[in-house]
C-alpha cells in the first residue's frame, strides 16, 4: 500500500527561509500554515529526512527559541508576521486565500509540534486595509491520531454548497470589529471565506515531488478543543464523490497485463510487465490549470509465485517500483504460475492473469552414500537410493571404488541397478566406495565417500616389549608388528602392566612405542603387549621384567676460590650435594669454560677441590661442577666466574693471504693472538722484506686485521711479519709468511684429438700445449663423460696424451683439457667428441635353474631327464643380440636362439651337469657366464614283489621288500599297499615305510586283490602287477 512517507527534500521545490521576520529574543513563535487543495508543502523532520502535508489542511508550528526548520512550498506563498499577547504569529498563506478556516488535527508524527500550550487562545486578528477583517481560530491542544489514519489521509473538506452558504452567511453579519462572534449554535468556531474548490476530490494529488497524494474515502474525525467542534462533516454527496473516484481508480489499477518470461534456465527467470495507464483527476469546475498537476502517480507492484496455481497457494515474492524482477532458487524441471497487481497509496488493484512456465532440466541430484548390505573377506555388497531426477529420467549409476586412504577411484559397476556387490577384494583391507547418477541431461556429483574393510583374521601375539629407555619414574618400550598378517588392516595394540590384581592395560593405541609413566624408584615391573584388529585378537606376547633406575642427586655448591687467580692456575673448592639420591657420589666433575656455550672437562674425581693449570693470562673464565652416582648426573651447580692475571700479548695468528693475488698487490690478514692477555688489542703492524736476511720495511700500523700491500712486482717472493699491542705493550713478531705475486693464467686449449684404436673399449686422447702467458704450464686437466652427461676428471699430470681405458662399446662420449700454471687454471678449451664401435655382447648374468613346468607347458615326459635353465639378456654394446651357445662340457655347444630361458631334454637320471652360457650378435660371441651346476634327479622306485606270509579265516599277513633275495630299496622309501574293492577300485589300506601289514576283519574263504606302489623322493613309483590272496 502506497502511503505518506519521510522522504528527501524534492529539488523543485522552493525553500521559505524568513529570518528577518524572527526577533532575536527568546519569544515564543508561531507559524501558520495554509495549504489549498491538491497541493503540497514540506518541513524537515528531527531525522534529517522531509514530511510532506497535502492540503487542505492549516498546519500549526510552535517555536520556543526564534527559530523554525525551512519550509518548501509551492510558488506564491507569501508570509505575513503579526504580534499577539506575547507571541509572534506567521501566516503562509496561498495566493487564492480568501479567509482562513478552521484548523484540523495536524499529523501526529511531526514531532517538533508542542503540547498543550498557555499561550494558544482564541484572538481575533486585524488584518491590513486591503484585506476585509477574518477570524484566525488558535488550538489549545494537539490531538494524536494513529499512524494509519496519517499514512491514509481521512480529512475532508467541506463541500462546495456549504462553503458557500457560510461563506454568504460571515459576509452578512461581519461588522467593522475583527472579533465579533458567530451564533451559539457554531460552537464558537471562527470560519473564514474558504477559496473556490472543486467539486470533487481529485483521483490522486501531487506535491512536485512525483508522490501521489490519495485521500481516504472515510469522513473526518470530530475533536474537542476547549467545548467547540473544529469542522464541518461532509455531506452525502461529497462522499459518494470519493468513492465514485476510489472505485474508478481501482478498476484503472486492475488492467495489468499478465507478467512475460524470458532468461529462463534450470533454477531462475526473469519476469517483466508493463505499468498500467492512469490518468490525473478529471476538472469538473472549471479551477485555475495552476492549481492542478500532472505528474504521474507512483505505483508498487506486487508479483506472486505459485507451483499450483490456486488462489491460497500464491506466494508474495516481490514488492516494489520495478516492472522487472529475475526470480531465483527456482526447482529444476517444475511448473509455476505467476502474476502482478499493481498498489496506489491505499488503493490495490485485482491481480492479472496467471503465466505459466516451466524452468529447464538439470542433471540429478548428488546422492546419498551407499550402504552396506553385506561383508565378506573378498566382497562388499552395497546398495543406494535414488536422488531427485532434476526432470530428467536416471539411466545408470556409477560405483567407484579406491584402496586405502587412496584418492585414485576406478570404476566397478555402470548400470541401472540400485546394488551391486563388489568382488575379488583384499581380507582385512579398508575400501571407500561412492556412486553417482547419470541422466539425458549429464552426470551428477559423486556421493559422499563410504568407508569400510573387509572382514580378516585376528592377528598373531606380537613380540614381546623391547625397554628403549629407563627412567627414575618412567619406562620407555617399544615392540614390532606380529608376523604372518593377512591384509593391510589397521592394528590396534594394547600394553598391559602387571599389578596385585593382575594385568592392566596402560596404553590402547595404534602406536607401537610407549613410555610407562608415574612408577616408582629402584623397582622391577611386568609387561605383556596384545595386538588386535577389527576380528579381535588371539593370545598376549611373553612377559617381560623391567626395572626403573635409581634418582639423581642434588646438584652440588657453587665453586668458590681457595687462593687468588694467577695467571695461568685457578685453586677452586666446593661442597657436596644436600641429596645423593639415594645412592652414594661416586665422582665429581669440574668444568671451565671461557665462552657462554662451550665447556671442557678439567677434573673427574672424589675429591671437592682441583687446582686448573694452564690457563691463559688475563682470560675471563667460568667453572662449574656436578656430581654422579648410580642414579645418574645431578645438575650443575652455579657458575663462578673468574679472570687470569693478565701478560702481554702473544705473537699474531694465521698471518694470510685474503682475496686475490694479482701481479701488483697482495692482501693480507691475521688472527689475533690465543690470548689477548686481558686488554683488547689496539694496534696490529706489519712488516715486509724480499727475504730473511734483507732489510724489513713498514708497511702497515693500524687497528684493523688486515691490509693491502701494493706496488709489488709480479711473479715476485715476498716475506711478511705481523705483530699486536695493547695496554701492555707490543708482542712478539708473527711467523714469517711467504708469498709470491700472481702471474696470467693460460689461454685455452684447443679441442683434443681423439683417436680410436682397434679395441672398442679403449680412445687415444692427445692435445698441444696453449699460450702459458708468462708462467709455465705444469699441469693438464682432461675431463671426460657421457654425451649429454656430467664430465668428470679423468686425468690430470704434465702429458699432453692420454689414453681411455675400459669405455662402454658402441657409446657416444665427449672430453675436453684445461691447462694448470703456477698463475692459476685456463678456462677449459672446446669440446671434442667420439663414439665407440659396435663389440662383442657383454658377459650372460643371473643363469639359475628354474622349473620346466614354469617355462613351458609340459603334460608328458619323465622329469628326470629334463632340465630348465634361465638368464639375463646381457648388454649388447651396440650390436643387436641374435642368440645363445649354451656349453654342457664335453658336447658341443648347444645354439638357441634370442630367448631368455631353455629347457634341456632326454639328460641321463641322476646325473651332474656343468653349464655356460654365452651370447652371440653380428660381431661375434662374447664371453661365457660363470658356470653353474646342475643335477637330474633319479627316477621313481620300482614296486616290490609281495607275498603272504599268514593266513587265517578274517586275517591275512603281507610282505615285501625284504631277504636276500629281494631288490634291494633306497633309504626314504615309504611304500603304499592298495586292495581291490568292489569293482576295479583299489583303496590304500596302508602307507608307510614298514615292509609287512596285517589285514583284519576280512571274511571267511574270500580271495583277496592286492597291488603294491613304492615312493621316494625322485617320485612316486609305478602299481606292481596283481597279487590274489584267500582266507581260510
């Protein structure tokens, strides 16, 4: 619903400012509005934003301090200023104001309006020559109406008829004194010769600010201000006006066409309508065209959603000014209906036809992770359901599947069905599983990932805890996996603590280390570890015995100075520890240091004091001690620090050459001495001579350890001497140091030469000797390496040749020579490359007997006499390999052809073979393999002869294999006695390495079949023939 709202301050507007009018003083203000109709004034509000009033309507303004906020009224309003009993008036009045009528209720919502006042009483007023004399009518209060009746304006003025019989009715009893009265029957109210109006509220009313001003059709309220009414109420005719004008406004509002679609997609449209046409209030007096406007009314629109188009089902999804509006978070694949109404102020038109569209489809839904239906050690059964299609009928689903914590998914099933069961799985090993939709319109996202393992086996006991560290109330263990695990299944290990009540558990964890914490002193515990997976677990490791070490004692007194420090011995002494810890101090231990971070042992003993020799002088050192005993190192006590005598200085350390030597110069630098003798250095010298025995020179006195010596000669010896003082002196002189000045290195060598002999493994290098640039070449640098690879030093010496040994056949290298003077190394010349000849194929590796059955596909033959044989296909140094010689010894070699294994037939049982394989290519056959014995294995025993030795009505005794007379059989030989059942069938009645068997339970006068087998380790032997046997 369109009503009064605070709005900005329209710009087409005129502001009325009128502070020459105001006195300075702090009397009360008055301002007095009048507004015809159909039109508009704004004030500013206390927030800063604008009022708008539409008339007719006087509005009263009090201002207590001289001053009143602007006012922006239409063109032509004029202020007239008056004074009355203490207070100021301001009249703003039109400029077709005839008289001035009655006041009525101002809005409630202006808040700088004031309370009931003294100050307003009824008074008449005089007004200028020109003007006729009116009564101005002054509330004494300010009644507050609801909100509602301010945003929908419920004032109406009096009809035309009567304003004009009262207006008729003032000019014949007005006298010439301003105050006289009108009759009791008015109330005491004071009217005033209202302008001329229209016959008719106007449709909708404007203030310049594009705002439509609609008055309600309802009739205005009556007030009571001091026992007189404020107005007229309206006739009949003037409310059938209203609402004659209402309806028609309405019916103007309510042709709207249906709402277009256009940007449809999957989840939103976009919606536009055309606003409907309106037309200004109708002049039906014939009023000044000034007094009306022309601007069309703001309208607010309404758009409603719905998806089944009933009236109770429409849904408000928009309100506002725009004729377009993009709807969003529509469903994929589903029909709605929508339509507009359009709003004026308190006026709301019937909504427009519905349109109907459908948004587009999309690819399903993402769903739900599978479940599990069923768990085996190698198959997962799953199942899943069905997410929201988008419009669009689900055709398959996808199940991928992935090892582990592993990321890499690989597919197991595309199909329509909702479950699958996965096989061929791991035992014990954890699998996730996701599944995705798949329809007309494209694939959905893939479910959530679920996670699960494979049913195993408990694991086997572990090892027993190993100790990896003691401790004073702790001990540390660890252990190892059980051995044998079936799968990748997770462990979980649990480490138990024998206690009066038994076994209790200390640690339940993945881990396979644990420190046992809050034990006691000096005492044995007993420990068991289990290990356990998703099955559970079987049996605990064996126990083991460990014990926690004693205490370490309290760190001993601080070390104090028996006698003063001298310059190279410090005497200390010190005192035991309050608590040896429960164990007595086996030795102490002094330290000295003269850094903050580096200590060095000086004593280790009983005995509590040591005297420290060989100190240097004037030294800053620190001491400090520690005791020991069978409970382990106490801490260390509190330092003492103490300074050596102090001597003068030591001679200059590591006197140096620092940079580069060039022909002209030479930078030097030194080390302080060992010991500054307990003043810092202040001043370094150096000196210089051409030898020994010549004279020194001085070449540098100075704070700095360091110093350049210029205008040298080059290629020159030169020996230098350095020196340091401080608070006590020079020191002694450095040792001599000698250095000679630089000389240019080489030039580059040119690219060697390289020859290639008849051996594929061998390169002759040569090179000639470069430009030594004043200093004899002494040293030649040959780098040598792969084609494409790091070169590396294969010689260096004075030759100018050099020779490759043992090079790879058929292999593309590259070299190249630096040359070496005493000035220092050339830059390495050019880069030469060969590439060796083809050779004979390297030496055959990793020859081993292997199992005919794994070569090829054996059915028939004896194994026996049967050998396989495997290898490497050796290097082939360049030349393709064609094939093999194997060597058996005394026979010729045996040729095969590019393979990498052979099987050897028709070999004598029981015998051993000496084998050697070498391969062949285009340049010939390279060097045999080391040689490898083998040996056949013997044939299956032969059946024995068998007899009976015992007969008797259910019984009958067996023998074989025994007597001089039988064949004698190899140790190991286990035999297998087979009688003949019904039929044909022969059933093992015995197995065994016993030469005799007695049958039982047989019956009587029955003849008996019986077959013999006899095995060993080369096989199982041949069924000897039938032997028949009766009973008696």
């Amino acid at each position: 619903m369109m009503m009064d709202q605070t709005l900005e301050a329209p710009p087409l507007l005129s502001e009325l400012g009128f502070p020459h009018m105001l006195s300075t003083d702090c009397m009360q203000q008055m301002f007095l509005v009048q507004v015809n109709p159909g039109e508009a004034f704004t004030i500013p509000t206390e927030g800063g934003h604008i009022q708008y009033i539409t008339g007719p309507a006087p509005v009263p303004m009090l201002s207590h301090n001289g001053s009143v906020a602007p006012i922006y009224l239409p063109p032509g309003y004029m202020p007239s200023v008056m004074e009355e009993n203490g207070m100021r008036k301001m009249m703003l009045l039109p400029p077709t104001l005839e008289f001035h009528p009655s006041l009525p209720p101002p809005p409630p919502h202006l808040s700088h309006y004031p309370p009931h006042h003294p100050a307003l009483l009824p008074h008449p007023h005089i007004f200028p020559p020109e003007m006729p004399p009116h009564y101005l009518h002054h509330m004494h209060s300010l009644p507050i109406y609801p909100e509602k009746e301010l945003m929908c304006p419920t004032m109406v003025m009096p009809s035309l008829k009567a304003q004009d019989q009262l207006h008729r009715r003032l000019k014949e009893r007005s006298g010439p004194v301003a105050n006289a009265n009108v009759n009791p029957n008015t109330n005491g109210v004071h009217l005033s010769t209202p302008p001329p109006l229209p016959k008719g509220p106007p449709l909708a009313l404007y203030n310049g600010h594009s705002k439509p001003l609609t008055p309600s059709p309802r009739p205005s309220r009556h007030n009571k201000l001091s026992g007189r009414t404020r107005a007229t109420p309206p006739s009949d005719t003037e409310s059938t006006d209203i609402e004659a004008e209402t309806h028609k406004a309405k019916e103007m509002m309510s042709i709207i066409c249906k709402p277009t679609v256009s940007g449809l997609t999957c989840h939103s449209a976009v919606l536009s309508w055309f606003a409907p046409i309106i037309l200004p209030a109708r002049d039906l007096t014939g009023a000044d065209k000034h007094t009306r406007t022309h601007t069309p009314p703001l309208l607010c629109y309404e758009l409603v959603l719905s998806q089944s188009g009933t009236d109770g089902d429409y849904k408000l999804v928009y309100q506002g000014r725009d004729t377009t509006f993009t709807l969003g978070d529509l469903k994929p694949a589903t029909h709605y209906y929508a339509r507009v109404c359009v709003a004026c102020r308190s006026i709301k038109g019937s909504a427009s036809e519905a349109v109907t569209f459908t948004t587009l489809c999309t690819p399903p839904d993402t769903p739900p992770p599978p479940r599990i239906l069923l768990r085996t050690k190698s198959s997962v059964g799953l199942q899943w359901k069905a997410p929201y299609d988008n419009g669009a009928r689900i055709t398959a689903y996808l199940l991928e599947c992935c090892e582990g914590k592993q990321n890499s998914f690989k597919e197991v099933y595309c199909g329509p069905s909702k479950q699958y069961t996965v096989v061929r799985l791991t035992p014990a090993t954890r699998y996730g599983f996701r599944v995705a939709a798949k329809s007309t319109t494209g694939m959905s996202a893939f479910s959530e990932v679920l996670s699960c393992c494979t049913v195993g086996c408990a694991p086997p006991a572990p090892s027993p805890p190993a100790l990896s560290a003691v401790g004073v109330s702790w001990i540390s263990l660890h252990w190892s996996a059980p051995c044998g695990l079936v799968g990748r299944d997770t462990l979980t290990y649990t480490l138990e603590l024998e206690e009066p009540e038994g076994f209790r558990p200390k640690y339940t964890g993945e881990e396979m280390c644990y420190t046992v914490k809050s034990l006691e002193r000096s005492t044995s515990y007993r420990f068991r570890v289990l290990a356990a997976n998703a099955e559970g677990h079987i049996q605990p490791s064996t126990v083991v015995e460990y014990s926690t070490s004693a205490d370490a004692p309290d760190r001993p007194g601080t070390p104090q100075l028996h006698t003063p420090p001298l310059a190279h011995r410090i005497h200390t002494i010190w005192d035991g520890p309050e608590d040896d810890g429960g164990s007595p101090i086996m030795h102490y231990v002094l330290e000295l240091s003269h850094t903050d971070d580096q200590w060095e042992v000086v004593y280790t003993g009983p005995q509590q004091e040591h005297v420290c020799d060989g100190l240097e002088p004037g030294t800053w050192f620190k001491l400090r001690v520690y005791c020991q005993s069978q409970g382990g190192k106490s801490q260390v006590s509190e330092c003492l620090s103490v300074q050596t005598a102090p001597v003068h200085p030591g001679p200059c350390r590591a006197l140096r050459v620092s940079g580069a030597i060039t022909p002209s110069e030479i930078t030097l630098s030194w080390d302080a001495p060992d010991c500054d003798s307990g003043s810092d250095m202040c001043q370094y010298a150096v000196e210089m001579a051409d030898s020994v025995d010549t004279t020194h020179t001085h070449v540098y006195q100075g704070p700095e350890r360091n110093c350049i010596v210029t205008s040298l000669l080059p290629a020159t010896h030169y020996c230098f001497w350095a020196r340091a003082a401080n608070q006590a002196g020079w020191g002694l002189w450095s040792e001599m140091f000698q250095v000679s000045t630089a000389a240019t290195p080489p030039q580059p060598c040119g690219p060697p030469v390289l020859t290639v002999s008849a051996d594929p493994t061998c390169v002759s290098v040569s090179w000639e000797v470069p430009p030594c640039n004043g200093a004899k070449v002494c040293e030649f640098r040959l780098e040598w390496g792969l084609q494409g690879g790091p070169l590396q030093v294969a010689y260096h010496g004075p030759s100018t040749s050099w020779e490759m040994t043992e090079l790879i056949p058929a292999t593309e290298y590259c070299c190249r020579v630096q040359a070496v003077s005493e000035a220092g190394a050339g830059p390495f010349g050019d880069i030469a490359m060969v590439t060796t000849p083809p050779s004979v194929p390297a030496a055959v590796e990793c020859v081993e007997e292997v199992s005919a059955e794994s070569v090829i596909d054996i059915t028939t033959g004896a194994s026996a006499s049967r050998l396989a044989v495997t290898w490497k296909e050796p290097c082939c140094h360049g030349a393709e390999i064609t094939g093999y010689n194997i060597d058996l010894g005394e026979q010729l070699p045996l040729s095969v052809g590019r393979t990498s294994h052979h099987v050897l037939e028709n070999l004598q049982p029981n015998s051993t073979l000496r084998l050697r394989v070498r391969a062949l290519n285009s340049i010939g056959a390279g060097p045999y393999s080391n040689p490898l014995r083998l040996r056949t294995p013997p044939l299956p025993p032969a059946p024995p002869s068998l007899e009976c030795t015992v007969c008797s009505p259910h019984t009958l005794k067996l023998r074989w294999g025994e007597g001089p007379t039988r064949t004698p059989t190899p140790k190991g030989t286990h035999y297998c006695l087979h009688m003949q059942t019904g039929g044909d069938r022969l059933v093992c009645v015995y197995s065994g390495s016993s030469h005799s068997f007695k049958l039982q339970r047989l019956s009587e006068a029955t003849e008996y079949n019986f077959s013999i087998q006899a095995v060993s380790s080369a096989g199982r032997g041949p069924l000897s023939p039938r032997y028949s046997f009766s009973t008696t």
